[in-house]
C-alpha cells in the first residue's frame, strides 16, 4: 500500500536534547497529522494541521505544514524518557475517499 | 471526549474460524471509519475505508470477502476477519473521523492470534 517516507527511521537521543523527524511524499495532502504510538497501543494524536505553511505547537512539541504540501517536520524539545516510542506522520489524500496514509514511522529512543 | 473504543483487544482463535472486531465511537458520531492492519515494528496499513451505510472501499491487495467491514451506525463499525489462517495473525486497529476537527482518532488495537 501507499506509504510515506519518514525519517530518520530510529534515533537514539540524550534527555534534554531536541528531536526533528520529517515526512516528505511525492504527492499533495490536504491535512497533516502526527501521532505518537506506545507498544501495543493505538495512535494517539498530537498534532493536526490544515494549512501550508501552518505552524502549530502543542507543550514540547512544534510541527509544520510544508508550503509544497508534500512534507512536513515534527520537533520535540528538551526531551524526556516519556517520549520514548514510535512516531507516525499522516496525509489525508486530496481526493476519493480522502483516506489517510501513514508514514514508515520514527523509532525514538531516550537515554536518561 | 473523542473516545474510540475497540473491542476485543486480544483474540487467539483456531485455523478457519472467523473472529469480528468491533469499533465504537463514544461521544461522537462517525460517518467514516478507516481499518488498518500493522505488522510488528511496521506502520499502519490501510486496510478499507468504512462509510455508514454503505459498501466499505477496500485497499488494493485487500480481499473484501476475507475482511467483511460493517457500518451499520454513526457510531459502529466491524470488521470480520473470515476463515482466519495463521498469516492473518497481526494487529488490527480501527479510527474513526472527526469531521469537525478533520482528524482521526484510533482505538487501542486489537491483536489476533491464529493457530
């Protein structure tokens, strides 16, 4: 199935460092969403965004909405052992079922 | 709010029987659902797009007569997994759309175990 490139696929971090991972496709979306998943636990939102170019933060967290649509970031500052787990970028397609696709995922890991 | 609850969360089943997964919104009403199927340490597969009250769209490479997706309500949706073999053993997750936040929101996961 369709599916999109996010990297880096797996980083292993420092507590208290920042976090970037980014999501980039070869097509347009109309909306971006990322989502953090626990082991065997569904995705839980983070951060949904609906415009090019938007910007939005939530506590630690910072993502954007590539002005091509076609790409967009996840920054996690001053990270913390929590923030352990696998994080999932989505596009809503721009037509059809505007169904959403899920990105290869980012294994994070914090050292304490 | 926004709480999406799937039911059962583990199944072990033998060879050829068939195994249905439930997914419920809540508190809020859900015209579509979206099912996916996630293999270990891989990200999430769409499986088929559920709409109420109609057919579900199913993914290439997804057989519909294998995978009987329901939508019979705002706030319910099932996927059936029939004739269950070994290699349908994964983790299925269900999310429902919040079209006034133009989000998903996702059940906890269900985990299928065939023998």
């Amino acid at each position: 199935g369709q599916q999109l490139n996010q990297s880096p696929q797996s980083m292993f971090i420092q507590e208290g460092e920042d976090v970037s991972m980014n999501c980039t496709s070869s097509s347009i979306f109309n909306t971006w969403l990322w989502y953090k998943q626990d082991p065997g636990e569904g995705p839980v939102l983070l951060i949904a965004l609906y415009k090019a170019g938007e910007l939005t933060s939530n506590g630690r967290l910072t993502a954007q909405f590539g002005i091509t649509r076609k790409d967009s970031f996840l920054n996690i500052s001053a990270s913390i052992p929590s923030d352990v787990g696998i994080y999932f970028c989505a596009g809503q397609v721009t037509s059809g079922t505007y169904k959403y696709i899920f990105g290869t995922g980012t294994r994070l890991k914090v050292l304490a | 709010g926004a709480v999406v609850s799937q039911h059962p969360s583990r199944v072990i089943c033998k060879s050829g029987t068939s195994v249905k997964i439930e997914c419920r919104s809540l508190d809020f009403q859900a015209t579509t659902m979206f099912w996916y199927r996630q293999f270990p340490k891989k990200s999430l597969m769409l499986m088929a797009t559920s709409n109420e009250g109609s057919k579900a769209t199913y993914e290439q490479g997804v057989e519909k007569d294998k995978f009987l997706i329901n939508h019979a309500s705002l706030t319910l949706s099932t996927l059936t997994v029939t004739s269950a073999h070994p290699e349908d053993s994964s983790f299925y997750i269900c999310s429902a759309q919040r079209l006034e936040a133009n989000v998903l929101t996702f059940g906890a996961g269900s985990r299928l175990t065939v023998l």
